[in-house]
C-alpha cells in the first residue's frame, strides 16, 4: 500500500500533521503505539474521576472576537467551535513556607497593579521589566515576520541584517536574546520573592532559572497574558479526538496499537515504514512524532545515519519527566483552601537550589506543582468533588535503575511525600483523597514511549532554545514535528507541525 505520508505517533505534533495533509486532500496514514489519539493530550478514568495527564494551561487561543494564532488553526481545522473552551483567570498562585502567597491574574495591568501594591519599594523596576517583557515580543513578532518574509534564497535575512543593523531594528531581542531567565531577573529586581511570582514559567520547559532562557519566559509571559491560558471541557482528550475525526473525515487513517518498527530506506532516501504487526507501507514522505534518538537509533538503524545522528545530536540532553499524583477528592476546592487552579509551592525561595532535588527519588524539596482544574471548570467531576494533579519535575535516570520491588516502594512513598507537602498547605486534604494515581518518569515511558520518560523533549536551556533546535532532518524524505524539536507544550506543537506541513505542500509545489 502506498501512501503520501506516513505520520508516527498521534501526539500533539503528529495528530496536527496528519490533520493538515488530509485537509490538503493527502492519502495520510498515522501509526500509534497507544490504543488512543493524544500522547500527552490524553486522559483517563478512575471511579467517577477523569483525570488530565498533562494539559494544565492552553497558550494562544485568544478571544472569539480576537482570536490567537491557536484558535485560528483550530478554525482552519474546523475544530473551534466542537470544543467549549474555559478561560483560566489566574496565570499561577506562588505559596511559600513562611506563608507568603501571591498569585499574578493574566491580564498585564492588572499583574503589574498587585505586583506594585506587594512589592512598593520595586514599582518602577516592575513597569521597567513588564515594558521589556512585551517589547521583547513585540520584537521577535517582528522577527519571526521579517524570516518568513524572506523566503528567497537561504541565509537571505542574515546577509540584510548585519550585527550593528539588527541591534539598531531589534535593541531589546539584542541585549536579552540570549541571557538566562535568573541573570535578567537579578538585573530587574532585588526580592527573590517578587523574581519567583515572574519566573514560574520554568517548569513548563523543566529547567531552573539559571538555565531558562529569558527568551522563553518573555514570550510565554507576553503570550498567556495576551490571548489568556485556557483549559476546555472534557480534558485535552476532546481536542486529540477532534483531530483524529478531521483526519478520519479526510480519508486519513489511523491505526492505533500498532507502532511504527523501521523506517525504510534505500539509497539515503526514506522509502517507507513497517509497523508493528509487520505490515510494509511504501510512501513519499515520513513525519516523525517521536524523538529523533528513537527515529534514528530504534527506527532507520543505518549505521551511516546513526553515526552522522550520534554526532549531529550530541550537544543535546534528554530532558526531564515528571512524578504526578492524579486525585479525586471528595469535597469542593474551597474546602481544603484552594482559591488558583495552577499553584507553584515552594520549599525554598533559592528555585535553582530546590531544582537541584530533580536528580534524586524522593520530591521533599523539590517546589511541587498543583493543578485543580475544578477552580475553572466546576463541571470537570461530580458535584461536590474536586480534581487535582500535583507532583515535581524529576529525571527518569534514577527510576529506571529501581528494580521491580523497589519501584512499587519508592513510587508509594514519593507519592506520600506529596500528600504530606500538600496537607501543610491545604490542610485536610488527606481525609478527603477518595481516588489517587501515580505516574513516575517510567509512567511516561511506558505510555509516550520517549526516551527516559521525557516530557518536554531535549532540555530546552539556553543551548537548544528556539534558535537551535535539530530540526535538520539527516536523511532524505524524512522530518520532525514534535515537541523534541520546538518549544515543548500543546500549542506550539500544534502550530509547529501546521508549519512543517506548509512546508512539504510549499516544497511539493516547487517540485
Ligand atoms: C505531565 C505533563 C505536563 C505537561 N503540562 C503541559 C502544559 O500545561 N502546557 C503545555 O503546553 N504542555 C504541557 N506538557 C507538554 C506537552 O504535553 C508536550 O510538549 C507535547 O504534548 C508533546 O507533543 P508531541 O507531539 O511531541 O508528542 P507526545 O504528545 O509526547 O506524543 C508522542 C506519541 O507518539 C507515540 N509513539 C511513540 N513511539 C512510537 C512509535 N514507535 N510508533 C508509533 N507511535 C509512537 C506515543 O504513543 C505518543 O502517542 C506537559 C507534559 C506532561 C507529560
């Protein structure tokens, strides 16, 4: 059988490739490991609660009337309006243990106002820092849009913009571009406290803030601000099926349970793909939903491929998973004192000390980071309970080298951890816990299949932040669109992988 394209893995990135080539009339075949559409974009039952395995805030989406560039592609993928949507109020609440709490409302007027009446003394530093943070992505806005514009022959823009012009065109991306979130805050701010209610970011990339990149922080700031985070009825499972019936629809099929094996090529060009039952599809093109390590190393298996892969990929880190309680309680959020749906507690104010914690087992110090989607969404469980996920960052390292006994016992306690580090601050909460789940990073392996239960794919620090991603495919016919190569996170994996498509129809059309 030959298709146009192969699609591996219905994450994110996969699932919005495959709905772009169908829309565009493309004989697509997407081959999926798990029985259902999503990867991290999933949830799952237990007793009357459906919990959400990753999506805590949408970025993008914007208004109706003044939509973001996410809805806009939900539009195009005649998506929008099949999902209800849910505006989260607050972008996160900061609890520290001295019992300092601050939660910073999604609106930049309003963030400035309750920042300035906590922190008085540090009022001009905070309008300074917000002007910088919106100039810098009005900045890269107008970057993005001068690249794309220069579409004629490669490396065009970097001939028109010399160092001293693009100083001159973009001062604020110059001075900042390239510096990490902790030095752009020491350079703004002397509270550590007023630093974490602006940084909290970095756990949506899973590196601290000595290697965050500011670049990223501005414009997750700037973007969750502007067009507002949200959440949607039913869990980010609504939008993976959405996607998997556009795909459906348009004559696209998707074949769960049933992986990809090999890629394979003949004379240094993809040629096509074996699943996992053996079958042979023959196609033009594949797009890669997984990691490149699992597509060169487990999938293509050419020893030329893996050489040039080793060395092409050798500047990048696995990234961080995560350890995740998913609990149903048996009371509303208020009971227990949850008022923000996104809560960051810390042990420590030093988050670059407490992230050190990440490489170990046990999340006693780690700053743990809670979710009740009940806050938003009343609807999201049965009247009168409540959904909460709360957990830390951890590398999968150390768990994948537990044997079978000692896992079940180190994932009960690190979950009983948790449990306790919560009842400090929502005092109760244990006598009111009538389902609980537990993922670790081995969790994440098993179910996303990434390389050491990685959810945010390579580390995005400043060495591979949005200017040196490998995207570079290393084998003809062959490319990515996940979040191993892009910002990780729901949407820009969306919008990644709808330009990656436009980028194969555009290249089809020059053939
Ligand atoms: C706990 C957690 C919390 C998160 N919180 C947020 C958040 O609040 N906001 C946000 O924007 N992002 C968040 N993220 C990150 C976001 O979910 C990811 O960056 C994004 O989903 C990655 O999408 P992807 O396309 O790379 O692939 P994934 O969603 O990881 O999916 C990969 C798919 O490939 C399949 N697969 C693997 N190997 C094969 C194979 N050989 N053949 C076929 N199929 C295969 C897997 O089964 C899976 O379905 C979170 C992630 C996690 C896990």
């Amino acid at each position: 059988m030959h298709y146009d394209y192969i699609v591996i893995g219905a994450g994110n990135g996969g699932l919005s490739s495959a709905a772009k080539l169908a829309l565009n009339g493309k004989k697509v075949l997407v081959l999926e490991k798990h029985n259902i559409p999503g990867g991290c974009g999933t949830t799952f039952r237990r007793g009357r609660f459906e919990f959400e395995v990753a999506l805590h805030q949408l970025s993008s989406m914007g208004s109706l009337e003044n939509p973001g560039p996410l809805r806009e592609l939900f539009r195009q993928y005649g998506i929008e309006d099949k999902i209800e949507w849910v505006p989260i109020k607050s972008l996160f609440k900061i609890n520290l243990p001295d019992g300092f709490e601050q939660s910073l409302p999604a609106d930049r007027k309003e963030a400035e106002e309750v920042l300035c009446k906590r922190f008085p003394e540090e009022k001009q530093n905070i309008l300074n820092y917000f002007e910088t943070v919106f100039g810098f992505d009005c900045e890269t806005e107008r970057f993005l849009k001068m690249q794309a514009d220069s579409t004629g022959e490669p490396g065009a823009i970097r001939k028109s913009l010399t160092k001293t012009l693009f100083r001159r065109k973009f001062p604020v991306l110059a001075k900042y571009g390239l510096r990490s979130t902790q030095e752009v805050l020491d350079e703004f701010f002397q509270s550590k406290e007023l630093q974490l209610c602006l940084n909290a970011y970095w756990c949506f990339m899973g590196v601290p803030p000595e290697r965050f990149p500011f670049s990223i922080l501005a414009r997750c700031t700037a973007i969750y601000m502007t067009d507002k985070p949200y959440y949607l009825k039913g869990g980010s499972q609504v939008i993976s099926q959405a996607l998997a019936e556009v795909i459906s629809e348009n004559n696209g099929i998707i074949k769960y349970n049933c992986g990809a094996e090999e890629i394979i090529v003949e004379n240094g060009t993809v040629v096509g793909v074996v699943d996992e039952e053996g079958n042979e599809y023959s196609c033009d093109i594949v797009v890669s939903g997984i990691s490149p390590i699992d597509t060169y190393f487990k999938l293509i298996r050419q020893e030329n491929t893996m050489i040039n892969a080793k060395e092409y990929l050798s500047g990048y880190k696995v990234g961080i998973s995560a350890l995740t309680c998913f609990i149903g309680l048996d009371c509303p959020p208020e009971k227990i004192g949850f008022t923000d749906s996104f809560n960051l507690i810390y042990a420590d104010t030093d988050c670059n000390e407490a992230f050190q914690n990440s490489y170990n087992l046990m999340p006693d110090k780690d700053p743990i980071i809670t979710t009740c989607y009940t806050i938003d969404d009343p609807t999201v469980s049965p009247p009168g309970t409540s959904v909460i996920t709360a957990g830390s960052l951890k590398y999968g390292k150390p768990w994948m080298e537990l044997s079978i006994d000692e896992y079940y016992e180190t994932k009960y306690k690190a979950a009983n951890i948790i449990i306790n580090r919560l009842e400090e601050k929502f005092h109760g909460i244990r006598s009111h816990i009538e389902e609980i789940e537990v993922a670790t990073p081995l969790t994440h392996m098993r179910y996303l299949n990434h390389p050491e239960g990685a959810i945010y794919g390579f580390e995005q620090d400043l060495k591979s932040s949005v200017y040196f991603f490998p995207r570079e495919s290393l084998i003809k016919n062959l490319t990515f669109a996940n979040g191993w190569v892009n910002i990780c996170g729901f949407g820009p994996n969306y919008m990644y992988a709808s330009s990656v498509v436009d980028e194969l129809l555009s290249k089809e059309g020059r053939k």
